[in-house]
C-alpha cells in the first residue's frame, strides 16, 4: 500500500530501477509476490520521488509526504495599482499581488502605470516559498504649475486646463500654454 502527500501520485513499479511501468496513483493498493521492488512517485508540481522496498511481510504500507517544486510570488508597487505581466504565466493582475502556484525557476516580471516608467524584474521562485517584490515606480512626469490674473483661461496643448492658477503633472515632452484674459495680452 501507497500513500502520498498529496494524493493523486503516479505511482510506477517495477523490479529494475530502470524499468518501471505506471501502476495508477495513490493511494495505491495491491498485491505482489515477494521480493524487492522499485517505484517512482510522479506529480505534477512536485519532485520526483524514487525508491525501493523490500516485499517480506504479508503487507507492507507507507505514506510519502512529496516535496514541492512551487512556490509563490507576492508582488508590490509604489504608488499601488500597477499592471503586472509575469512572462509565461496568462492573467490580469495589479498591484498588490500574490500569485497562486508557480513552478519553481526564473520569471520575468514587468509592471506599468500611467505617468511612470515600466519596471521588469527577474524574480526566482523557490520550493515552498513566497518571493517577494517590491517596486518603488519610477515617476515619468513633473508638476508644472501656471499662475496667472484672476479669471484668465489656461490652455496646454489646445485644451483648457483651467483658470487663474493650475497644477497638473505632465509627462517628459513639450507642450504650447497659453493664457488669455479679455482685454489683455
């Protein structure tokens, strides 16, 4: 008898390490003749779990906590609500974001939001463990304030932005203001 932790386990015997045919999974049960046996736990997300036993006793039961080969990614950004892509991996995501589970290895990891810059990271995912990133976003604007007479009209770039005195941030690049005030120039 075979038991796993997880259950659901491919479970492969056979009486040559190198030849082992799949039997069902776990947990398993049946009988064999006596002797010694080689088997395999096999499960998708897991490490692979090789081993013998020797079949001397009329019945022989183990159960095998299987080691993972995941882990989890929890992913932050300053300001919050970035957009995340993780290379490989399909989804929608935003910051704050944990991930379900990934399988163990390297990801490419890029997060975007308006006004700032793209951020990608290379983030290693470790058995059984929650990496962690956390992006300080970079800005890609800077306030421009205009302060005018009381009631003039501002425009940037063709679009009023307001009257008498306005902020608002702005990209890298340039831009036409003008400000217009009946009876003046």
């Amino acid at each position: 008898i075979i038991n796993s932790e997880p259950e659901g386990a491919d479970v492969y015997i056979g009486i040559d390490d190198d030849k082992l045919e799949y039997v069902g999974q776990t947990p398993f049960q049946k009988k064999y003749p006596y002797g010694r046996y080689y088997f395999s736990l096999r499960k998708n997300m897991y490490h692979r779990m090789q081993s013998f036993f020797d079949l001397n006793e009329p019945r022989i039961q183990t159960t095998i906590a299987l080691e993972p080969a995941f882990g989890k990614m929890h992913v932050t950004s300053t300001p919050p609500g970035a957009r995340v892509t993780i290379e490989g991996i399909d989804g929608d995501f935003t910051t704050p974001f944990t991930s379900g589970n990934l399988a163990s290895g390297e990801y490419k990891v890029r997060l975007f939001l308006d006004k700032y810059s793209p951020s990608t990271s290379t983030v290693t995912i470790a058995d059984g463990q929650t990496a962690e990133l956390a992006v300080a976003m970079a800005a890609n604007f800077a306030p421009l304030t205009i302060n005018s007479l009381p009631g003039a009209q501002i425009s940037i770039n063709g679009s009023v932005a307001g009257t008498g005195s306005v902020t608002q941030e702005l990209g890298e690049g340039i831009y036409d203001i003008s400000v217009t005030l009946k009876s003046h120039r």
